[in-house]
C-alpha cells in the first residue's frame, strides 16, 4: 500500500455542508487528528450568521477549512486542494474556491431534484463539464451512513446525523490521519448515550474502510503528510478566543490581582465570555451584563475597587462602551477591553471577519481620550498580546484595547505551550496612607510613568472622591481651571505616549531593515502577508514584512524603519485604517491596499500587489 | 464595628472639605446632613464606605461624604456598583441616583441591579424634573409638567418609582422625603441593614426648577393628612386627629380611605402593616394619586428570606478556585510533543 501514497509537503481541505451537517465539528476533529499527528495548521470556520437556516439553502452553508502541511503553515490556504461538499449548496457555494484540478467529493444522495432547486441549480452538475476541471468522487454517503449505523437501532433522522463522522472517516483515511483522537473525543462526548457514540464510530470506521478497501483505491491517491520541524516543546491546538481567555488569566496573576470580566453577548466575542466563564478553578468571576454598558461599568467598578477589570465585545458594542472608556482614561483606572472584530458597519456581518474598527479604538471617543490600543496577529499570539495588555493597564492606569477579529478569535493553531514560570510578574502596588496630616491625593504619579497610583475602598486613610469631571492636577478634587485642564490633557496624553519606550522596539519579520518596499500589517493580515513576502522575496524581489502589535502609540523606533524603505504598503481588511494612522503620525505616504468581503486575504492578492507596486 | 479602642465617629468624620454646590434651599442638603449624621450612628467605617452615583444634581453627593466617592456617568451608577461589589463584596456600597439619571437613562441597569438585587443601598432622590441641564420634564413629572422641552405642557404619563422597583423585583422598597429628618435616618438604616438591593425613594424638592412639587404632601399643615407612615404590625392610621385609616375592601379589590368612627368603623377594620406582604406593597406605593389618598412613607416591602446575588455569584468562584492552576489547565487536553 504504500507506495500508493504520495507525500505532500502540504493541503488545504474545505468541509462544506448545511448549518446542521455538523461541518465545524467535522473540520474540528479533523484538526485534532492532524496537529496529534505533528503537522503545522491552520483553520478557518466560515458559517453563516443564522443559528439554522432553512436547510439546503444556500444561505445555510456552513464551511470549515484546514490548511496544514509538513512546514510552517500560516494562512488557511488561497484554495482548497480538496472539497467536500455534502448537499447542492454547499457545492453552489463553495465550488469556485476549489483549485482546478482538486479532488470534489460530493454526496450524490443529497442531490435531489428538490435540493437541486433550493440550492438554484435547473439540472444536477453532477456528471456534467461544469464539474470537469475536477476529479469528483459521488458517493451516496446518506445511504453508506444507514447501511454502516442498521444495527444501531436508530431513528432515520438521527441515522443520518452520523454522515459528518463517515465522510471524515474517509477524509481520515485519504489523508493518512489517525482515527483514535476522534474515537477517544466521541466516546466522551456521547459518555450518557452509548449507542449514539457506537453508531458515530461505526459510521467513521465504515468511512475509514470504504476508502482502504474500496473501491476508491483503484482511482484516487492516498495521501501522507509529515510533521514539521516545529521547535522542541509541549504543543496544543489552540483558538485565538482560548489563548486570549488564559492570557488575561495570566495577567492577572502576575499583577496580583483578581480578574473580574463584565461582558455581554455578541458575535464573534462570546466565546471570550464562555472562556472566562469557566475558569472559576483560576479564580475568574464573570458578570454577564445587562447590556454592553453595565458591562464596561462593572469591569471600571471591579478596577476601583482593586480587581482588574476586562470587557470583551465586538464592534457595535465597542460602541456602546465609548462613553464609559472615557470614564476610565479621565478617571485614570486600568482596565482592559477586547474588540474581536467582524464586519460593520452597524450589525454589518456578524459572522465574518474584518479589522474595520482601528479608527474606532485610537480615535473613537469624545474629547482627547488617548488609549494604548494592541493588536494580535494569530491565535497563539493571543496569549502574550492579552498578558501585555494587562500589563499596560495596570503600570500606566489606563483602559487599553485589545483587538482581534473574527478569523482569529475562532481559527485554531499548534501553538507550543509556553513556561508559565518564566513570565515576568509586574504586581501591582496600591496606594497607601498619607503619614501625618497631609491630605490623600488619588493623583499622585509615578514621576517615569506619570501613572497616578491606585487607592483601593477598604484601606483606612486613602479615601478619596474621583469622576468623570475634570480633577485637579495635585488634589484630585473637581476643578474648571482652564489651566488645569490644559495640564491634566496634557499629561493624559504624555502618559499614553511614553508607553512607546516601554514596548519592544518594532522588528522586521522578514526581509531587511531597509529597501524598496515594506509591506506593513497588523492582526490577522499576518498569515498571508508573511506567506506572500516569502514568496516575492523567494522571486528575487526586494520586499520586507513589518507587523505591528502596538498601534498606539507605535514602538519609539517605527519612524525611522518605515523612513528606511522607499515606499509602504498596508494590506488591511478595511477601507485603509492603519494606513491613515500611518500618515497622521509619521506623514510616511502609505498606500493601502484593501479587502472588505469578509473573508480574510489571499497570499496571491497580496502577492500581486507587492509585485504590482515594484514594478510601478 | 466600633470596639472600646477604638473614638466613635461623628458626622464631622463623614463630612468632606469640599464646598456643597447644591442651589440654597435644595432639599439634597437636607438628605446630605442626614447621611452624614446617620452613618456614625449604624456604627460603620469611612474606609468601608463608598458612595456610587451617576450624573445630575444629586450625583454630587459622594463629593461631599468624607469616604470612598464615584461619581461616574449618566444612568450607569448601578452597574459600576455592582462591579465593585463584585471586586470586593466586604463594602457598604450606596448608588446616589434621582429620577431622570435612575429612571431615565438608567432605567434599564436599575431593574437589573434590583432584579439581581446586588447587595447595594440605592437612594433614588425624586424631585420629579431634570435639575443640572436647566428644568426639563422627568419620567416622574406629573402630566402637563411646563418646561423648556414642553412649552405646552408634558403629556406622557409618569412612572412611580415604587412600583418600578417592586416590579423589577425589589426585595426592599421604602419610601421618605427631604424634610423628614426624623423619619429618614430609620429609613437609612433599615436600608443599610437589609441584605440585598435596597431601594429607597426619597420625595426631594428643587428650589429652582420644579419647587412645591411636593408640598401639597411636606407642608407642615398638609403632612398629616397626606403622609402615612407605615411601621411593620402597626395599624395604618393618618390624619391629624389620627381618625383616619386604610382598609382593604374586598369587592373592589382596593386600599381605601376611611374615618375611624364613621359608619362604623374602628381601628380593628384597618389594615396592619405586614412588610413582608408583596402585593400590599404594591398597593401602598400607588396609594396617593387620588384626592384624598396619604403617600405612604416607611419601609413599603422588605422580604424575609435571604439572599445575595454576591455571594452566590462569587460562592461559585470560591467553591471551585484553586482547585486546577492555569498551567494545568492550559497543559491538559490533547497535547503533542515535538523533540
């Protein structure tokens, strides 16, 4: 059998079926499988915005793709190599990602003249040169499904819900993955219902087999992909939503403080809220507010109050908490808020991913209410970007955002466990009784990080009165002094700023430190530029990578790179955000370049804009 | 606790440097003194002791009280309190609220601050117009209410706090007013004692923009026959002559007015005050808008059981804490080893 296989270096696979084929679950089980077997990955579930849509239609296709190779993976894949299509529509849907030339497996039983209709086809496709370009394998895989789980006993309905698991059963065998994790994952999840974890198991065994034994053999390759030369360690598959969740967790400990999280629920940030619902063992307590203001409000109560206060949400509730972020930048208290980005404006695509709200975080507020604002980039670096942010928050007593996006927040990726033991703690101090008769004053600074120290209710001498009015500079009471206010905006901002010398210097990814072009990101735009960089640069071109983490204020070296470089580009899911940013700080003419469709950037989109600017 | 060692508190100690800002003749004075007289007397500490408002005139309050003050934005004083609480459950947390920053803009972290009934003491000082931006009409203003937004006169009908409060799910419901000083501190201090959300409306007069608002029921000569002051196991007895009581008919389905001695009438017909009574409660906070009716005052509904949203909330955190380190969690799962 072996030589029947033919080493990949890498693969993307698409899952495509209705909301209810169990497609995430599908394309989740499938990425366990593969990081067990020590390849790089990286996976993007693509579903749609209603819980469950009229089934077969085209608006109800749920998708789930995994990139994973025996080399450094970094983006899900331009085009899937292999589709999966489990009724007409989630072909409809999905079809034109597919490359010319890439394997279409099809569940031909779901092709009935009424699925047919629903998904907008006259005829079936299947058969015919619209489908060509591909090599397709029809199975009835309802029917081989019933055959597998007969002895079962089960309902029809509840029959055909192991579809999911005989299709990955052959994807399985088709890519030379192990079975095991997902036996071990099943018989846990359906521990009360034993039969039902039985007939999932048959139904993947029988898909395992069809493809060894069968039939398919005789046509279609079997495929192995090795593990990459990862660096030695202890490796998980990880969502940016997890990594993020523990990495505030983190940062709690090394400040010393409890994490109290005020949050609402919203589309793609709920699973933050989920996260920290369920660290109770670590300590968390969660509020689950009324709405996206109760839950800032309680997050800015938890911080007076002497705990670390965090919110997570996205966009339109990034909103609503405006006007409580200015609250916490005048009353000087830390507090961290998390952006999981999607779609906007307004409801905008709850579902998809976008990084449209950077003006929002640096600029978005009434009055000068500057904010340190961080960015992540995959979902591993979650982890250390969310301990940062807490980090800031509480050294310089200032709210700080935390973005990420959509893509982020739900892809997975092995990422190597890190040394808890070796994080720096920054413990925090809180302020102590004034000796003698002197008056407490809230606002007292550090004189290096002009951070006012923080008096927490229950101390005996630092009682003390703060709000949203303007304070007085020494005293903290309420002041109109035009001159005050002058100062107090003045150090607020001086605050904020000095913040650059307390951040890693930027680096470049890749490339040199000077040349013709850089291309410049932030977030999720990592993956494919990185992977686009390295192929121009593989060319011959002269095209370097610099991604940002801290947007504001920008690392105290980024003038002078970006000035090294003859000209800028910035790839951004968004209308040209960090671009501008750019040019009000540095007047560094950078060219956007801009994708805006929900769905993250291609390597070749990116790649032929680096070779489009070169060559202008 | 105070202990022997320790010099009792007065209202000097709960009494800040800073100048009161309030129009002479507020009744947020009055409520002030009587915060600052009151808290030395419940035997509490000032660094136990924070003050929560919102935005408005009565939002100043924490300003002026010599302990932990947060005056933070408008509507939104109930949900930083009850993240304090949260952070640390230990504190005596009162929200300073009135009518348009509680009910208005607020009206929804209220409810919920009440329906959760978060261990908090909200005052809610209702002087039925919006003070600090100039004299608009209040969600408590009485219909046809004149003011610079209603030139002809308001016509939406207004909320009566009480009923809002027990509606959300109020556990403690009581009632007072600005020119009280006798009746509040009781009032305080059953708020403060009480475990749980406890709402207080205070009937508060501003000078300037709606004054008299409720004088038809504070006027020295009127207070008697429209004030009645309700004490649990107490018979509901008004009036001057204290001749007049509340009785319950059981056709209509009604609290009405009777006079003891007319029509045969005697004190055994009237109704006791049973704090516990939810529904009686309901009935007590609406008496007052028809002619003739008393406002009721005191200590409308306060719930026997216990219970408290904190504990219970931060019970699940302690019962489960320390139990797996986030190493171990972060460590278990399915895990590869790379070599």
């Amino acid at each position: 059998m072996a030589s029947d296989v033919q080493v990949l270096e890498s693969a993307v696979v698409r899952f495509a079926g209705d909301s209810g084929d169990g497609m995430q679950l599908t394309g989740s089980q499938f990425t366990t499988s593969t990081a067990l077997s020590g390849s790089d990955l990286s996976t993007f579930p693509d579903f749609p915005a209603e819980i469950r849509a009229p089934v077969g239609t085209t608006f109800g296709v749920s998708a789930f793709q995994i990139n994973f190779g025996a080399k450094a993976i970094k983006t899900v894949g331009d085009r899937p190599d292999a589709l999966v299509a489990m009724n007409p529509a989630a072909l409809k849907v999905n079809l034109k990602t597919l490359r010319p030339g890439g394997l279409l497996v099809v569940d031909a039983g779901t092709f009935t003249t009424r699925n047919l209709q629903k998904a907008g086809y006259e005829t079936s496709p299947l058969g015919t040169p619209q489908l060509e370009a591909y090599q397709v394998i029809e199975l009835d895989i309802s029917k081989l499904t019933l055959e597998a789980v007969k002895e079962f006993g089960l309902g029809n309905k509840e029959a055909l819900r192991c579809k999911n698991m005989w299709t990955l059963g052959l994807m399985l065998w088709m890519f030379s993955r192990k079975r095991e994790p997902v036996i071990d994952w099943l018989q846990k999840k359906f521990a009360k219902l034993p039969q039902v974890a039985e007939a999932n198991v048959a139904a993947l065994n029988a898909g395992h087999a069809f493809g060894e034994t069968a039939e398919l053999s005789a046509t279609v390759k079997r495929y192995q992909i090795g593990a990459v030369h990862s660096e030695p360690g202890l490796y998980k598959t990880v969502t940016g939503s997890q990594a993020l969740s523990w990495g505030i967790v983190a940062g709690g400990e090394l400040a010393g403080l409890d994490i109290v999280l005020g949050s609402y629920p919203i589309t793609p940030a709920s699973p933050i809220l989920h996260a920290l619902s369920g660290m109770k063992e670590q300590g968390v307590v969660t509020f689950q507010a009324e709405d996206e203001i109760a839950a800032i409000c309680a997050a800015i109560g938890a911080s007076y109050g002497g705990a670390l206060g965090v919110t997570s949400s996205s966009g339109p509730g990034i909103a609503l908490k405006g006007e409580a972020l200015g609250l916490a930048i005048s009353t000087e208290l830390p507090v961290v808020v998390v952006n999981s980005q999607r779609g906007g404006p307004s409801t905008g695509l709850p579902t998809k991913t976008e990084q449209s709200d950077l003006y929002q975080a640096v600029y978005g507020r009434n009055g000068d209410a500057p904010i340190p604002v961080l960015a992540t980039r995959s979902p591993g670096d979650c982890f250390e970007t969310a301990i940062e942010a807490c980090r800031i928050a509480v050294k310089y007593m200032t709210p700080v955002m935390l973005l990420t996006d959509g893509f982020i927040a739900n892809a997975a990726e092995p990422w190597k466990l890190p040394d808890l033991d070796t994080l720096e703690p920054f413990p925090v101090e809180f302020a102590k009784a004034p000796e003698g008769e002197e008056e407490f004053s809230p606002f007292v600074r550090d004189e290096k990080t002009l951070a006012r120290h923080w008096p927490k209710p229950g101390v005996a001498g630092t009682e003390h009165r703060i709000g949203g009015i303007e304070k007085d500079y020494n005293t903290g009471h309420i002041s109109y002094d035009p001159e005050n206010h002058q100062k107090m905006t003045d150090v607020r901002h001086a605050k904020v700023e000095g913040i650059a010398n307390d951040i890693p210097a930027q680096d470049v990814d890749q490339g040199t430190a000077s040349g013709k072009l850089a291309v410049v990101g932030w977030g999720s735009t990592y993956g494919p530029i990185s992977e686009a960089v390295k192929s121009a640069r593989d060319e011959g071109l002269d095209v370097s990578h610099i991604h940002i983490r801290y947007i504001s204020p920008f690392p105290a070296n980024l003038e002078e790179l970006l000035r090294s470089y003859d000209r800028i580009i910035v790839p951004e899911m968004n209308a040209g955000q960090l671009k501008t940013v750019i040019r009000d700080k540095f007047l560094i003419d950078a060219k956007p370049i801009n994708k805006v469709s929900g769905q993250p950037f291609k390597i070749q989109e990116i790649l032929d804009a680096i070779r489009a600017e070169l060559a202008a | 606790m105070n202990d022997l060692s320790t010099p009792k508190l007065t209202i000097k100690d709960f009494t800040s440097d800073q100048e009161v800002r309030w129009c002479p003749g507020c009744g947020d004075y009055a409520i002030l003194k009587c915060m600052q007289r009151t808290l030395p007397e419940m035997g509490v500490t000032r660094e136990n002791t924070v003050f929560v408002s919102g935005i408005g005139c009565s939002s100043r309050f924490p300003y002026y009280m010599n302990t932990y003050g947060f005056h933070t934005i408008h509507g939104r004083a109930p949900a930083v309190a009850t993240g304090l609480k949260l952070a640390n459950p230990e504190l005596d947390v009162w929200v300073v609220t009135g009518d348009g920053d509680g009910l208005s803009i607020g009206g929804n972290h209220l409810l919920h601050a009440l329906r959760r009934d978060v261990d908090l003491n909200i005052l809610l000082f209702n002087n039925k117009i919006y003070g600090l931006t100039k004299g608009q009409y209040s969600p408590t203003s009485d219909v046809g209410t004149k003011s610079p937004s209603t030139p002809q006169g308001s016509v939406d009908p207004s909320l009566n706090p009480i009923s809002f409060a027990i509606g959300s799910g109020a556990r403690f419901v009581a009632r007072t007013v600005d020119t009280a000083q006798k009746h509040m501190p009781g009032v305080f201090t059953r708020a403060h004692a009480f475990k749980g959300a406890s709402f207080v409306e205070i009937l508060q007069n501003c000078i300037v923009y709606n004054d008299a608002a409720w004088s038809d029921i504070t006027e020295k000569k009127a207070a008697p026959e429209r004030q009645l002051l309700v004490e649990h196991g107490e018979k509901m007895i008004f009036g001057a002559e204290r001749n007049k009581g509340i009785r319950f008919n059981p056709s209509s389905f009604r609290l009405e007015v009777v006079i003891i001695g007319e029509n045969g009438i005697t004190e055994d017909d009237l109704l006791t005050h049973d704090e516990s009574n939810r529904q009686l409660a309901i009935m007590l906070g609406e008496l007052g808008a028809n002619p003739g009716e008393p406002v009721v005052m005191g200590v409308l509904y306060a719930a026997q059981a216990d219970h408290s949203y904190t504990q219970a909330v931060l019970g699940q955190v302690e019962a489960q804490k320390g139990k797996r380190s986030l190493k171990d969690l972060m460590y278990s799962g399915q895990t590869w080893e790379v070599k």
